[in-house]
C-alpha cells in the first residue's frame, strides 16, 4: 500500500510538472526585430545563427546598444522560465530592449550551432548569455545559474546584470 502511494505521488509530480511546461510550448516568443524587419522567434534549429548576429551587429550599431545572446532551445525549461519572467517584469525587459539587441542562438539536437558557438566559452549549462559590443566583439559570458531563484530568476540580479553590461545611451 506505502508502495503504491509513493508511486501515485510520483506520477502526480511528474503530471504536474508537464503541466507547468506544457503551456510554454505552445507559445511562440518573439525579440525584438532586426533592422532588416526579420522577427527572431524562439530556439529555432532552422535558423543561421551566423546571419542573425550579422544582423544584430548592423542594428545595434545603428542604435548604439549592445548584443546580448540568448543560447538554449526550446527543450530548456529554464529558457522558458526566463521568457516568462521576462514578461513579468515588463521594466526588466524594457530596459533590456532599449540597452542590447537580443538574438536567440539554438542549441538542440537537431542544429548544435557548434561552428558558431566554438567562437566563445564554454557553456556550462542553458539558457546562457554572451554580451556583445555593438561590433560584434565579445565581452562577457554570463552563467544564468546565479540569476536563478527557485523555480524562477530574482529580478535584483538579473537587473545587476543588465545594467552592468548595459551601454550608456548618446
């Protein structure tokens, strides 16, 4: 009986934790456009990376902010953790947005992107960030692990963050 209740939690767990997953995958996020009017939706395999940043060197240029890379997929829970919390914290975002182009680097079975992904650190784990400078140059990768808190992001540090590779506005 003890061994058949442990088992119903389990299942129960399990059913509840596909649940809480289940609505994001549904769901199609978009960052903001590139300045040659392509939406760059989520972890998407399909994808040249390569160009993507090629874009979003020409963009932040243009608009003087940085590029922040967003490497994951869409089998990383904790990606879509942060999409969510992202959209929480509308301020957050916000500032983001105004601060850095932000480009969506897959990395699934299906497309690796291990050329391009080889030009940078290791990634320890998803969803990772690289900052760019508006050239394209790397300055920083950034270990989303220390961000977290719970089943979810504090905003304090993912604000520290933020505003600590933000470029200062002209």
């Amino acid at each position: 009986m003890k061994r058949i209740a442990i088992l119903l939690c389990l299942m129960l767990m399990l059913m509840l934790m596909l649940a809480a997953v289940q609505p994001f995958s549904a769901q199609t996020r978009t960052t903001p456009s590139t300045s040659h009017g392509a939406v760059i939706k989520d972890f998407d395999p399909k994808r040249d990376a390569a160009t993507d940043i090629r874009a979003a060197v020409a963009e932040a240029t243009a608009s003087h902010r940085r590029i922040l890379l967003d490497v994951g997929g869409q089998w990383c829970v904790w990606c879509k953790y942060f999409d969510v919390f992202m959209d929480q914290h509308p301020d957050l975002r916000s500032f983001r947005d105004a601060h850095f182009v932000v480009v969506k680097i897959n990395y699934s079975e299906e497309n690796k992107n291990t050329e391009l992904l080889s030009k940078y650190p290791k990634v320890p784990g998803y969803p990772h960030f690289f900052v760019l400078d508006s050239d394209g140059k790397f300055l920083y990768s950034q270990d989303t692990s220390p961000l977290e808190e719970g089943r979810g992001y504090n905003a304090d540090r993912v604000s520290d963050f933020l505003h600590r590779w933000a470029l200062a506005q002209k």
